[in-house]
C-alpha cells in the first residue's frame, strides 16, 4: 500500500468504505492533513477505520473522540497501537457513564489517570447496586449496598505512602511487653 503514490492514496481514502478500509487502516502515505479531512468530511465507517490505525496523532484521536460515538471510543480504547489523550480520556469517561461497553475496555488502558478509574468504578458499583435491587430479592437491601460501598471504597480511596499501625494495634503491642 506504501508504494502507491499520494494522490492515489488520498483519492481510495475517500471512497467507499469497501476500498477505502484497508488504506485507512495500513496506508502510513496519510498524514495528518489528510486523515483530518477524511474525519471532516467522510462518515462513521471511514471513522472507524481511522481509530484502528496503528499510527494515530494526538489531533486527530481528539476529533474522533470529540464525535462522542461509542463504537468510534470502544475502537480507540481497545487499540493497543495508541496512547490515548488525557481529553479523550475526560471524553469517554463521560460516555462511559451512559455506555456499560466501553466500562470495561475503558478501564483496562494503562495511561488511564486514578482519578478517572475510581470515577468510573464509584459508577459502576451505583448501576451494579441498582441491578441488584431490580433482579434479587433482599430481606434488607441495605447490607448488599454496604458491602458494595465497602469495595468501591477499598478500590477508590488514595493509599497512604506510608502505612502506620492504627491505635489499636499499638496498644496491642504494648499489652504483650
């Protein structure tokens, strides 16, 4: 694909999704100027293959992000191949709260920032809470909200750097001197 010249490159790009796939997709003769276009002026298809690049600018993945399609985010967070921006991040987390699809995938990136993990999981567990109250009967639907915030808690409360024994446990020690 690399060896068909530019202007060849940009005519197939626009095209029907059939032909233009794989050139959006594997062609490394796009470059951003191009790419930007397509995004401008070509549909979610062309989107689509856009967002499975191996090769994708901080520009152009914060004009896919900003199309705030779920497909679009779920194709960008499940590429192995980018580092997603801190906006699309921001982007999707906020789709997320609305998307259980992209939760997941959403999660699993490395470069995702705490404070979005534990934004995310703290929503999680208040669909999860809601589930459980539709789908199972409780004698006291209180207690499974508590174990539920006992988790999200334990996940999403910053760790002290430096872990100090509780009162407790000082004056345990000392009983035993």
């Amino acid at each position: 694909i690399d060896t068909i010249p530019e202007k060849v490159i940009a005519y197939l790009a626009k095209e029907e999704i059939i032909v233009a796939d794989p050139i959006l997709r594997q062609s490394n003769v796009l470059k951003d100027e191009m790419l930007i276009s397509i995004v401008h002026e070509q549909n979610i298809l062309h989107w689509q293959s856009v967002a499975s690049r191996n090769d994708i600018s901080p520009d152009i993945i914060n004009m896919l992000a900003d199309k705030e399609d779920v497909d679009i985010a779920i194709k960008l967070t499940k590429n192995k191949n980018i580092k997603l921006t801190n906006h699309a991040m921001k982007v999707f987390a906020n789709m997320a709260k609305t998307s259980d699809q992209l939760v997941k995938p959403l999660l699993k990136r490395r470069e995702l920032p705490v404070e979005i993990k534990r934004d995310l999981v703290r929503n999680v567990s208040e669909v999860l809470k809601e589930e459980l109250d539709n789908n199972f009967e409780f004698r006291d639907a209180t207690i499974a909200n508590h174990i539920i915030d006992d988790i999200v808690f334990e996940f999403c409360e910053p760790v002290e750097e430096r872990i100090s024994p509780t009162q407790k446990m000082i004056k345990e020690a000392e009983q035993m001197h």
